[in-house]
C-alpha cells in the first residue's frame, strides 16, 4: 500500500498521468498483481491533489482493466490482467447502457441554448443567476412548471411544486422523509437502479411486486400492502425502466385504489411521462397520496439537472423544499432559468417533439433489426427489453468483446433471480448509423452458435 506514482514527467490530466503511472510501474514490476493499492483518499494527501482526481483515475484503471476493486478491502493491482491499455483487445466502441434521449438535429440544441442564454441576458442579466435562489426555485419559476404539467395532471399547482436538480435528488430526498431504516418501500420487480442505490445508503428495504408485460399486477400490490403495511410504494408507470411497460387505465384506477385503501403514499416516477402523453399519471386519480417526479433528463437532456416534484398539498411541498435545502441547498439557477425561458415559449415543446420523433425512428430501426427475437419496446421510448436466448450466459461478456455495452437484467433485480435479460438504450448511440452498427453487433453475439463459444 506505499506506492506514490511519479506523475511530474508526464502530460495530460492528472487522473491520466496516475493511471499511465500505475500502467508503467505494472510494465516495470514495481507492482504486482494482486498488490494492494493505497485508498483513494491516502493517494491523493500524498500526491497533493484532491480527492476527485484521484477517484476518476481509479475509475477509469478499472475500465482498462489494470485494477480491481474488492468489496470490504479496498483496491488492488488486477489478478487477471498487468498489460497496457493499448493491449486490451477490445475496449467499448459504443455504449448502449446508459438511458439519455437521443439529441437529432431538429431539436437544435445548439442554437437554442445560445439563443436562451441571450434571451435571458438581455431580460435580467446572466450574473443575476450566479447567487443563492430560494431552495425549489423561486414563485414565478414554479409556477411556469406548474402551468405546464397542469395538462397532464389538473391539480398542479406552485405552491405544491418544488424544482430539484434530478430525479435522483428527489427520490432520496423522498425515501428519507418517508421511511426510516429497516421501513418497506414496494417496487416493480424490475426497477430503476437509482432507487435501488438510495433505498441501499437510506437502509430502506425494497420489497418487490410482481409484474408481467402490461406492468405491475394489482392483486399482487394489494397482497403486498397487506403483508408489509409499506411507507411508500414507488414505481414507474409509463415506459417502465427497463420493461418498458405502460400500465393501462384500468391497471391505475386498481393501483390508485390499493394505495388509498392501504393508506400509503405513491411516489411515481414520471421520467418517461412527457414521451407518452397519451398515458394519464396516476397522481391524477390520486393527488392527495401521490409524490410526482418528473424530470428533463429522459426527455431533453440529462445535465439539464431539472426535475419537478409535486407534493400532495403545501404542507408537504414545503418540507420537501427544507429537505431539498439541506441536501444540496437548489438547484442550478442557470440551468433553471434556461428551462423555465423555454417552457414558457413553446421551445421545451418543440424540443421534446424532435427527441419524440427520433426516438420512434429508432425503435423502427430495432424493430427490423431484431425480427425474430422477444424483446419488449414501445414507439417513444429511449430503450427495448431484450430477452436473451436461454443456455446463453456469455452474451453480454461477447458484446463487451466485440467493444458494445448493454445493461443486463440483473442491475434491476431487487430481489429474487435475474431474468435472463439485457437493456438496450437506443438513444446512447450518437447517431442512427452508429446504431445500426451496434444493432449488428447485437444480433451478431444473438446469433452465435452455444458450441462457438471462446474458451478461455
């Protein structure tokens, strides 16, 4: 653990320098595998630097596959590979894994954040954006947002609203003020692994409720209500993550009258909702229980960091708003105001519709591409559900070979076994022919023969 890289003889980032230090000192012998590494925190007191620094470098070690993490020990030099990066056979050429709208050109991105930010300077100045804002943003703020997701949900109003830098923010900041350590949370039996993460640090337990393809089956939440007395039941109703399901009318009329009748609360996860506007949220047939969370981040652009909660009454928006204040004090006023500027012209509109549109020109691309296989998908969403063949556990590892990245089943387990089953998110690809290539890749690896596989 008393290795200190030397990083003053070499260029590039810092986080760099120290992963092409640990590569030569690999190369060299001066670490072995299986060594020890010192913690992140230690490495960077001794190097002088701060501590993201050095978290990035281990991180990015870890991708090239020259350090391994250890749960409980910490991080040592990998057992199974010393060699340089530039030896790695086959790094990722594209990333299917992470859920972000696709950006085409009719949403014109670009210009309409340059023309926002003038629109905003020539109104009020961009350094009047550069202090402390009220936690939740300010009343003209909340209520822009308010009127706008009044179409969808009638009983939204500002003084119910509270404006959150990410869903994320939201569902932690929602799993404390509802539940304490060891209290129940009923999810979908495949969820959103952000829940997952928060329920973990919050020591809240998830419990999970049955589904099929159509959703989350009533019956099986009312047996759960009943045996667990949940805080909280959260789920995603419309273009569920990763099924994409989308729960019928009948299946939200039966929900809203469980969790009323369990007196419980909803927190529903609306981060698809603004794809699908066909699709009422549930917090319309039951406003009085119901957290709404719905955010920018699917639909227009992750680091937006711009969500929306609407709480059931005043009273809880304003705790909402202390617990907001507490964790990260607001969210990022520019960012804010470039959001609530586009909304009240049209833009957001506009935007979302573009994404829309090349979100379904996509799924019709996947939809020719995986003829013939069972996956699940629907016309506007960001991702399909693809169930792999059986008696075939090294597909995923074969498309990490053959440089593509996908999210297999079990990082939304939350409990019980995995489903033989990956997450393909469409709108990661950069552009529609970076998509197609991806799309071969994966019905490549689909295709491979059991008795071709790489012995190892």
């Amino acid at each position: 653990m008393d290795w200190t890289p030397t990083i003053s003889e070499l260029s590039g980032p810092r986080y760099q320098r120290i992963v092409e230090a640990m590569e030569a000192d690999i190369a060299a012998g001066r670490l072995v595998r299986g060594q020890q590494l010192p913690t992140q925190r230690a490495l960077a007191k001794a190097l002088g630097i701060d501590l993201t620094t050095v978290t990035r470098a281990y991180t990015e070690a870890r991708r090239r596959g020259i350090m391994e993490a250890r749960v409980g020990q910490g991080s040592f030099v990998s057992e199974t590979s010393a060699r340089r990066a530039v030896d790695l056979p086959h790094p990722v050429a594209i990333d299917l894994s992470m859920n972000v709208p696709p950006h085409p050109l009719e949403a014109h991105l670009d210009e309409r954040i340059i023309a926002g930010m003038e629109a905003i300077r020539s109104q009020s100045g961009l350094t009047a954006h550069l202090n402390y804002q009220p936690p939740g943003g300010s009343a003209h703020e909340r209520e822009v947002a308010a009127r706008w997701i009044r179409s969808r949900v009638p009983h939204a109003h500002a003084d119910r609203l509270v404006i959150y830098p990410g869903t994320q923010t939201v569902l932690f900041n929602l799993l404390a003020h509802l539940a304490r350590p060891g209290d129940v949370v009923l999810t979908e039996a495949l969820t959103f692994p952000g829940i997952k993460a928060a329920a973990a640090r919050l020591g809240v337990k998830l419990v999970s409720v049955a589904m099929d393809d159509g959703g989350i089956l009533p019956d099986a939440l009312a047996a759960a209500c009943r045996a667990h007395q949940p805080k909280a039941v959260y789920l995603i109703p419309t273009l569920h993550n990763p099924t994409t399901a989308t729960l019928s009318a009948a299946r939200r009329e039966a929900i809203a009258k469980i969790i009323r009748d369990a007196d419980t609360r909803l927190i529903e996860d609306d981060a698809y909702g603004l794809l699908d506007r066909s699709a009422t949220p549930i917090a319309s047939l039951i406003p009085e229980r119901t957290y709404l969370a719905t955010t920018l981040s699917k639909c227009i652009a992750p680091a937006l960091r711009v969500a929306y909660l609407l709480a059931p009454d005043n009273a809880a928006q304003q705790t909402m708003r202390s617990h907001l204040q507490a964790t990260v004090q607001m969210p990022a006023p520019l960012m804010v105001a470039l959001v609530t500027h586009w909304i009240e012209t049209g833009i957001a509109d506009r935007i979302i519709a573009a994404i829309r549109s090349e979100a379904v020109g996509r799924q019709q691309l996947a939809q020719r591409a995986l003829k013939g296989f069972q996956f699940l998908a629907k016309p506007a969403a960001h991702h399909l559900w693809l169930r792999l063949p059986e008696g075939r556990p090294d597909v995923a590892a074969h498309l990490l070979r053959n440089g593509l990245a996908v999210v297999a089943g079990d990082a939304f387990t939350v409990d019980g076994t995995a489903p033989h089953a990956a997450r393909v998110s469409l709108g990661a690809a950069r552009n529609r022919s970076e998509l197609t290539e991806a799309l071969r890749i994966l019905v490549g690896a689909l295709h491979k023969p059991v008795d071709a596989r790489q012995i190892v």
